[in-house]
C-alpha cells in the first residue's frame, strides 16, 4: 500500500523550509522508486518542531522535526515509511505532550487531513454540522449557536447567538455573512492556520450562519500579508461550489449560499468591523459610528453578520456534537475551547487549543517552557498590540474573557507574546502609541492626535524631561483616548501603555536613575 | 514589473483590468490590487479611467489608494524585503535585525537601493510570529530570521 508522508504547507512550516523539505522528499522516492505519496498538511501547531514531517503507520502516525532538506536521505535510510528510529524522531505525533493534552474541537482536523480533499474532511467528521443545519428551522439553529455559550473569538466577545438573532428578524432581501480574517494582531495565527489548515470548517460555518439567517453571500476578508491564506482558502471555495456544498442549492437544500475572498491593503484598522465593511464596499477604511449596528445595517447597508474566523469555525462542531457539548468546557461566562496562540520569545512556540480556564503561568511556564532565550519571562502582551502586558505578578489569571478584564487586560484573538527581561517597557508602550498612529483610521481625534502626542510624550520621559509631569500626561491621554475614541484602535492602545507603565515603573524613571539603579 | 508604458497603454490596461471587475459588489479595492499587479505601482494615470468607469470621483479613487499601505504611488524595486516589525518580532531581536537590514542595504524603510533591486518595508505582522523574527521576500516567508539568513536574504535580493 502507498504510504503517505505528510509535510505541512501551513506558512510557519514554509517559513522554516518545508518546501524544500518535501522537495527534496519527493526527489528521493521517486530516485529509490518507492512506494509512497507526499501530502501537504496544515500544521499541528507545534511550530519548534517545524518542518514536522509525518509518516502514516498501522501504528499511527510518527512525527520526525525540525526537518531539513538536508536529513531527507538519512530519515529514509533510517526507515521513515515504516516509522524506523533517528534521532530526529518524536514518537507518535498524537502522543507528544504539547499536542496530547489540547482540546482540539475547533481544530481537530488542522494539521491531520489535506486542507484541499473534500473527502478527507468529510472522513474526518465534516459537513455533519451542515447536513443538521439545512434540516433545521433557522431559528433553532440560532438557538442553538446561543445556548452553545460561543462569544467572538475576535476579541470583543459578544455572543454570537445573539447576533445572528438580530440579522435573522432583520427586514431585508438580501443579508450577508461577512468573515473577517483580517488577521493583524501580534502574535496571532489561528485564522491563517483554519484558512491554510481547514478551510472546509471555515466555509461550512459560514453557509451555517447564512442558512440560519436567511443570508445568501458570504465574504471572507483577509490580509495581502496572507497570500498561502488566500491561496488556500480560494481554492477551497471553489472545489466546495463544484461539490454543492455552496451554490443554489446548499448540501442538495432549498438553501442558496455563495461566497468569495476579498483581500485587504495593508491596513490593520480594517480588523475593526465597521472599518471592514467600509473596505469591502472598495471605500476607505474608515471606522464607522455605531448605531446602526451591521446587524442592522451592515455591508452595503444590508443585515450583516460579521464574525472571526474561529467564531465560525466553531459553530460546524457546535451543530454537530450539539450545544451542551461545547458548553460544558471552559469556565464562568467564558464556555468552550479557545486557540491560544503562544509567540515571541518562547521555547514551544505554536497554537495550543483548550477549555478556557488555564492561568497565564500555567501557558506561559508550563505549555511554553520559559523563553527560547533561557533568560527570566519580564512581561507577557495578551491579546495583540492593544493588550495589556502582564507581569509575573498575574499569572495566576485564569484564561477568561472577564478575568482578564478584571486586570485591565483582554485576551483579545487569544495571542500572547512573550518578553523576556531584556525588554525595555517605555520602548513597548511607545511603540503601542506609534503603532496607534501609523494605523489609526483619521476619523476620531483621541486616537488620530492622542496617538502621536502620546509618542511625544514617551520620548519626553525617555530623555529624563519632567518626567513625573509626562507620566502624569501620559496616563490622562490615555484616559481621554480610552474614552473618547471611536473604536478599539484609539480606545484599546491605552492598555498596553498603561499596563506598562503600571507594572514597570522602574522603565519609565528617567534614564540617569534607571542607569543608577542597575 | 516596474516597466514604464506609454500613458495610452496604460489607460487601455486599466479599462480592461475595470471591465474585468466592474460586476462585482465593491470592486475597487480588486481592481487596484490587480493594477499593481499588472503595474508594479498604481500610477496617476489609472485613476480617472477608473473614477469614470465605476462613477466616483477622482478624489475618492485617491482617497482609497493613499489610504492603504499596500498600494504604491511609485515603482518598487525589483525585489521588495519586507521586515515584521510587530511585538513578537520585537521580542526575538527584530529591532536589531532591522538596523542591520538598513545597513547591509544602505537605505532606510520605503526606500529603494540606488540600483533599484530591492526596496525595504516594515510589514505589521505576517502571522509567522511563533518563528520570529520573520520576512517576506516577494511573496516567500522565512521565520526565525538570523544576522546569516538576513545576509544571504540581501545577497538574493540584489542579484
């Protein structure tokens, strides 16, 4: 029987080589005439041990990684297609800690299936969620999705039930499903990793969510840094249409659902939904006063359902496995799994799904094991560049939408990057603001003004000018930027700021003392 | 990519690159990722053909292609570097990596080496943040980007 070798086409792998990999793998059983097949995969998210090449045994599969191009002949000669010894060898994939101990629901096939076989995913469980939902009322599938606890996995949290309830009593001919994969946070990966891993889950979910609200287009709007993304993802929508999983006629049903990609610009304000919507009507991006919600008025001023990538990705299990399922992992208000996406300076880099609930020391020290440069953790940045940097002093957090707000912090699209103590936290929180600046949309002047005289502000410090004055500064723009703005851009870059300057004060003495005291 | 047509060809280019496009809902920004696809840059001349064929005014088509990083007013080099400047990449050394970019290239960020082979941007992201410090060139990622690969990433970026 042809055996099939699995190298990940995810971008961290090819970021790392597996394209050269597989290469390099194809070459050498073609030259021995073996009887094997090389499968591009998704990740399994273990990026230090990416390229992970896997091999499919009678036993399971066996994982071998970080591959080079250059152990190729040697894994071969070691008797990779049967699962033979080599040093590059990590057992059974499914057995290694990082991967064994996860609660992989909404990423249960990434990494596993090839991300462009309807059959494969089909094998694995997919479009179960489908055959239920167009056999249901819309509203029981929005009742569902309500009583399954799920809330955006963008960050902002609300409950995606409720939202689609309100597109689905909404007044219009024509409603629309819009997936926003804008992607920019810092330290985030789970929506390139669906797209490139499973894009199956993500259409799915997406033509669940126009049968149960009466939408019949869907968009996915991504990132141009995302190009395997889009590749992907394109490719997939396609073999879908041919298939009859989206058309006229959904899964053979009454229902009619079609989508398509649409890619961004290079602006990270189009994250923000209003902004979004504004950028794919082909305008500027510019963030949008609410009301009218999108649910209302959205795309083209039509309902519109804009959820995360993860939110949707989540819903086929959800219809699948039934609410109570979902709900009963995770904790408080907080139900289901979460992707935390582990990043920056850490050893076991990569996407680790769970109930919500583990501490930040627990993700941080245990999953992660500590920095990859082996020096002490000083701050870890939750939730991308508008989250607050926790200290070693918080970690016992637990991972939960209002714990963090509890700290002021948000776990926003679950990343975290990590710092160890090299890092300079002024340096951080100007960034923040400078980082505010750059893409803040223009519309609102907290975030457009406040942005810029907050980098003038952090600079001010940093050469030792009135500082207790321009720390005093600092906080009442972020307090006015917080309050005032428009959106999270302007609103949300206060938390990093003051979180840094509320946990290291000893970064933000000027800088004669701060050499003083080292 | 950054060959200068004559202005007719260009226009006639964009007409079709429109026509193309035009029958989708919201189709600006499409039509503009596949101009500089097709151009290398958006140039000045495209903008009336398309405020015409799609009924806006010039001063919304360039209201949109200044607002997005991505579209370029000028030529790129032939080659583009593009650098993650985000947190996580901070975290691993990216401040450092890019200083020393500069300096292997001589310019600074939005700039392009006087040969035109290669100009440098910061990119706010590329989602390869568990393999920081991370780059693109045309298009390739690489992860966990040190002094060596940076250096054999200029040297094929110049050839």
């Amino acid at each position: 029987m042809t055996v099939k070798i699995y190298i990940p086409r995810d971008a961290a792998a090819l970021a790392l080589g597996a394209e050269r990999v597989a290469t390099a793998m194809a070459e050498e059983i073609a030259a021995r005439g073996l009887d094997a097949v090389v499968v591009r995969n998704g990740s399994r998210g273990m990026h230090w041990l990416e390229p992970l090449v896997e091999v499919e045994t009678a036993e399971g599969r066996i994982g071998y990684g970080p591959v080079k191009a250059s152990d190729v002949a040697s894994l071969l000669d070691a008797g990779l297609l049967s699962g033979g010894a080599h040093p590059l060898s990590l057992g059974k994939t499914e057995e290694i800690p990082f991967l064994k101990q996860q609660t992989r629901l909404t990423f249960a096939r990434c990494g596993v299936i090839d991300p462009l076989s309807l059959d494969d995913y089909r094998a694995h469980g997919g479009l179960r969620g489908l055959e239920k939902a167009v056999a249901m009322q819309p509203a029981a599938i929005v009742a569902e999705v309500t009583e399954s606890g799920l809330r955006g996995r963008g960050g902002a949290g609300f409950p995606t039930g409720i939202k689609w309830k309100t597109v689905l009593d909404a007044a219009g001919a024509r409603k629309y499903i819009v997936c926003n994969a804008d992607e920019g946070d810092s330290g985030t990966f789970a929506d390139r990793m669906i797209m490139e891993g499973d894009p199956f889950v993500l259409i799915e979910g997406m033509a669940i969510a126009g049968v149960a609200t009466g939408s019949t287009k869907g968009y996915v709007y991504t990132r141009s840094e995302y190009p395997h993304a889009i590749a992907v993802m394109t490719e997939a929508i396609e073999i879908a249409r041919a298939a009859g999983v989206l058309g006229t006629s959904v899964l053979g049903s009454a229902h009619s659902f079609d989508m398509e990609v649409r890619t961004g610009a290079g602006a990270y304000v189009c994250g923000e939904e209003t902004s979004l919507l504004n950028s794919l009507e082909g305008k500027r991006g510019i963030v949008r006063a609410k009301p009218p919600l999108p649910a209302h008025k959205g795309l083209f001023d039509c309902p519109t359902v804009i959820n995360n990538v993860i939110s949707l990705a989540s819903v086929p299990t959800i219809l699948d496995k039934g609410a109570a399922y979902y709900r009963d992992f995770g904790m408080g208000r907080s139900r289901g799994t979460i992707p935390i996406q582990i990043a920056g300076n850490v050893k076991h880099s990569g996407l680790y799904e769970t109930a919500f609930g583990l501490t930040l020391g627990e993700i941080v020290d245990e999953i992660g094991g500590g920095t990859a440069s082996g020096r002490p953790v000083k701050a870890v940045q939750v939730g991308g560049p508008l989250g607050a940097y926790f200290p070693r002093a918080l970690f016992d957090t637990p991972f939960d939408y209002e714990a963090f707000a509890a700290k002021d912090g948000l776990i926003g699209h679950a990343g975290i990057v990590i710092f160890d103590d090299t890092a300079d936290m002024l340096k951080q929180a100007r960034f923040a603001m400078e980082f505010c600046a750059v893409e803040s949309c223009g519309k609102c002047t907290p975030c457009r003004i406040g942005s810029t005289r907050g980098v003038e502000v952090a600079d001010k410090i940093a050469a030792g000018i009135e500082p207790e004055k321009n720390r005093e500064l600092l906080a009442d723009l972020c307090n006015t930027m917080k309050f005032g703005s428009l959106c999270a851009l302007g609103g949300f870059t206060p938390y990093p700021v003051m979180s840094a300057m509320t946990h290291f004060p000893e970064d933000f003495e000027p800088a004669p003392v701060r050499e003083a005291a080292e | 990519m950054n060959i200068q047509l004559p202005r007719a060809d260009v226009a006639e280019r964009t007409l079709a690159i429109v026509g193309e496009f035009k029958g989708l809902e919201g189709p600006l920004l499409p039509i503009l990722h596949d101009i500089q696809d097709e151009f290398g840059y958006v140039p000045e001349e495209c903008l009336p053909v398309i405020a015409r064929e799609l009924n806006l005014s010039r001063a919304e088509v360039y209201g949109v292609v200044t607002f997005y990083h991505d579209f370029r007013e000028h030529p790129a080099g032939r080659h583009v570097l593009k650098l993650c400047r985000a947190e996580a990449c901070q975290s691993m050394g990216g401040d450092r990596l890019a200083e020393r970019a500069k300096a292997l290239l001589g310019i600074d960020f939005h700039e392009t080496t006087p040969d035109g082979a290669v100009t440098l941007e910061p990119v706010y992201c590329l989602g390869l943040c568990s393999c920081s410090p991370s780059a693109m060139l045309d298009g390739e990622v690489r992860g966990r980007v040190d002094d060596a690969e940076l250096e054999a990433l200029v040297a094929e970026a110049r050839r």
